[in-house]
C-alpha cells in the first residue's frame, strides 16, 4: 500500500453514498421499534408498576452491559439456527432495535425524571387525571428535554449500524468496501467511508439543531 | 455452525476465554490515561481559543464523533504504519493492541474533550472571580477551586464513557485482536462452538460492567462527601 488515491477515496465514497439508504433503513427502523417499545418501558418504570419495573429495571441494565456486537452473534447464531435463509437485514434490524430500544427507554426515562414532582402534584392539585398531567404539564415539558438525546440517539444508531457489514449487509461501509476488494486499497475505501458517515452525521446533526430551535419556541409559547 | 446451545460448555469455555480478560482491561486503562491527558489538552486549547490549533481541535472532535469507531479502527490500523513509514519508523509487525490503544485514546480523547470543556465552563464564574479576589493566580485558581467543581460536574458523563470504551474494546477482534472476543472466534473455529463462548464473553463484560459501575458511584460520592466538607 502505498499511500492514497483520491481519484480511488471519490469512486468508494460514491459506492458508499449509494448505499445510505440501506443505513438509513438500519437506523430508522429500529430507532422507531426502539422509541415504542422503549417509552413503554420507561413509562413501566416510571409509574414503578409491580413486578414489571424491576423485571425491566434487570432486563435493561443486563442488556446495556453487552456489547452491540454480542447482542448481534448471539441473535445472529438463534436466528439462522431457527429460520433457515433468513436475511440478514432481519437480523441487524434485529439486533439494532434491541440497542434502541434500551438507549432510548433511558432517554425517556431521563427526560420524564428531570420534571420536578412538583409538578405532578401541580396537576393533581387542581383536580386534573393522572392522564391530563401528563399531557397538559409533564409531557410539554419533557419533549424538549428528550429531543436533543434522541437525536444522539439516533446518530448512534447510524454509527452502531457499521458493524453490521460483518453480516454483510451491504450499508456504507460495506459498500465502499466492496469497491476495494479488486485492488486492496483498503485505507482508501475506510477514508471515504469516514467521509461518508461523517457527512451524513452532520446532516443529521444540523436537523436536530433546526428542531431544537423550533421546540425552544414551543417551550417559549407554553410559558 | 452449532446447531445447538449446551450450556454445559458456557462453563468449560468460561475459564479459557476469561484468561484473555488482561488485553481487555489492559486497552481500557491505557486507552482512558490517553484520552484523559489528550482530552484535557483539547478542551484547554478550545477553552483559550488559541489559533489554528483551535480550529485543528474542532474539526478533529467532530471527526471522532461523527465516524463509527469501527471505520476510524481500521485507518488508524492501515493508515499509521504508512504515516510512520513516511516517518522512517517501520509499524508494520507492531502488535495490534497498539493500533487498538491509539485508535480507543484518540477517539476518547475527542468526548472526553467535550465533557471536560462544559465540565469547566460549567463552573460559575463567580466561583473564578472569588478566587482572583483573594489573590489567587490563574494556575491556582483553576486548581484549587475550579477543577475539583468541574470534575465532580465530569463525573458520570465520564463513567459513561468509560463503559462505552470497555464496550467497545469488543470490536478489536477484526483487526485480529485476541481479547476475550477474539479468544471466543479462535475457539469457534477449533470446535464450532462459538454460540457458548459469546454468552461467556456475554456475561464477562456484564461483571464489568456492574463493578465498573460500582467504582465510579462510589468514587464520586467519595468525591461529593470531600467537596461539601472543603465548603463547610
């Protein structure tokens, strides 16, 4: 290997900014498994439900302690065993929406804790439901907290999905790989990869921005 | 592939992959003492907006946040004995924890510089104009009086972090590391089980994880009972 090419890091960038959709799949498919299942989750520990709270306190803080990429070969392993031919878009989707799921239980579970109790007790103090509470007082209030992470989020997930070339699903990273595989310049291909992600975090960095403003004058509008 | 689980072998395997746990925690400090040094560095050099290496510092930090880790592994484990070799420095047989420990530092570096930074920017001003007001010097005052504010501010974002790294390290297998995942492979490859030995790996890193977790709570309310004491 003898230094780069820049002709070469263009032709793989191109490869790989073909392939965003299929990351993009990767990531907002199990970002939105991971925003239900997950504000289920959060909502069970939240209100402390019996049994269910501390099940899920276990399941969550086990499943936070694993590597992404145990939690991938182990589904990966069940999942050929028990449904031959399966496509291993299943299986990342998989894997990813049990990753977003527990990021982002945590996430709302942070956004709903950083509301005084007081109020709760606010909204009950003038005859409002439990339900009412939370949409008239507590949930305006978390969304602007939770958003800013949620994005974080989901750039994690975008960058979490990179490792599901082992799998090879053909995201971005497997597709400027691919471009590399005839004449080894591999640094090249990681390089215009880099370049790729890295251009579509920004991207994703500047929405949340634009978001984030707009849910600042939403917050303004409520007070 | 198995076409089976035995949990009888999670146990006979368990001994074997955990005697690769050293590498494991080996990348994880050295990794952390690079990042620390590294991250305090950048968030100097942003905070005192010097030229040029200021504008250096922002675009590497987003570069590090923007890029998965497992990309910025593999050019730094390409890239750097071709940036050496221009250096006359022949990095072509190093061992690959070092290309693991650079990559893991840089890219700690890069979070550990934000965490600091809001870390001191953090502290009241106030807390800094009381201390020129005694007398304090610019040195001592960052010493005695905002920097024991902003690490307990860096505190859990920094135990975060950590166990982000410890979770990470798990990636070093595709550039050939033998850590304990890597150990987990070698082994799939000699007996074709290799479900077992990633529900071991799987239960070491959740061990870790929890005394990790417990060293960082308890240092921190170490740290909280210190401060509130210094203020009495």
């Amino acid at each position: 290997m003898n230094g780069s090419d820049f002709a070469f890091i263009i032709i793989a960038a191109k490869a790989g900014i073909a392939c965003i959709p299929t990351t993009l799949l990767l990531s907002i498919v199990p970002f939105m498994i991971g925003a239900i299942v997950g504000t289920i989750i959060a909502m069970i520990r939240i209100f402390r439900v019996k049994y269910l709270a501390q099940l899920f306190k276990i399941v969550i803080d086990t499943l936070k302690a694993i590597p992404l990429i145990l939690i991938l070969y182990i589904l990966f392993f069940a999942m050929t065993d028990s449904f031959k031919n399966i496509n291993m878009i299943i299986v990342a989707i998989t894997t990813l929406s049990v990753f977003a799921m527990v990021i982002i239980s945590e996430t709302i579970r942070g956004a709903f804790m950083s509301i005084d109790s007081n109020q709760y007790e606010a909204g009950y103090s003038v005859g409002m439901t439990t339900v009412q509470t939370l949409r008239r007082i507590v949930i305006p209030q978390a969304v602007p907290v939770a958003v800013p992470v949620l994005c974080n989020n989901l750039i994690g997930l975008v960058k979490a999905s990179s490792i599901m070339y082992l799998i090879t699903v053909r995201d971005i990273l497997n597709g400027t790989l691919i471009t590399a595989s005839s004449n080894y310049r591999y640094l090249d291909a990681y390089i215009a990869a880099a370049l790729v992600y890295w251009g579509l975090i920004l991207i994703i960095e500047l929405l949340s921005r634009i978001l984030e403003k707009r849910m600042g004058r939403f917050r303004m509008n409520v007070a | 592939m198995s076409t089976y689980f035995n949990i009888k072998l999670v146990f006979e395997y368990f001994p074997q992959i955990l005697s690769k746990l050293p590498v494991t925690l080996a990348i994880v400090v050295f990794a952390t003492i690079a990042g620390v040094i590294l991250g305090t560095l950048i968030a100097l050099i942003r905070i005192n907006k010097i030229p040029v290496l200021q504008q250096f510092a922002v675009v590497f930090v987003s570069f590090m946040r923007g890029t998965p880790i497992i990309v910025q592994l593999f050019i730094v484990f390409f890239g750097l004995p071709v940036l050496l070799s221009k250096a006359g420095i022949d990095a072509n047989n190093w061992s690959t924890i070092i290309f693991v420990i650079v990559t893991y530092g840089l890219n700690l570096s890069a979070f550990m510089s934000e965490i600091f930074r809001s870390a001191i920017v953090g502290v009241d001003t106030g807390q800094k104009e009381a201390a020129y007001s005694v007398g304090m010097t610019n040195w001592q005052a960052f010493k005695r009086i905002i920097a024991p504010q902003a690490l307990l501010i860096a505190m859990p974002s920094f135990s975060v972090n950590i166990i982000g790294l410890l979770q990470n390290t798990s990636l070093g297998f595709t550039i050939g590391l033998v850590d304990v995942i890597g150990e987990v492979r070698a082994i799939g490859v000699r007996t074709y089980h290799v479900l077992e030995g990633y529900v071991a790996a799987a239960i070491i890193f959740i061990v870790l994880s929890i005394l990790l977790n417990k060293l960082f709570s308890y240092t921190e309310n170490k740290l909280q009972t210190k401060l509130t004491r210094i203020s009495r």
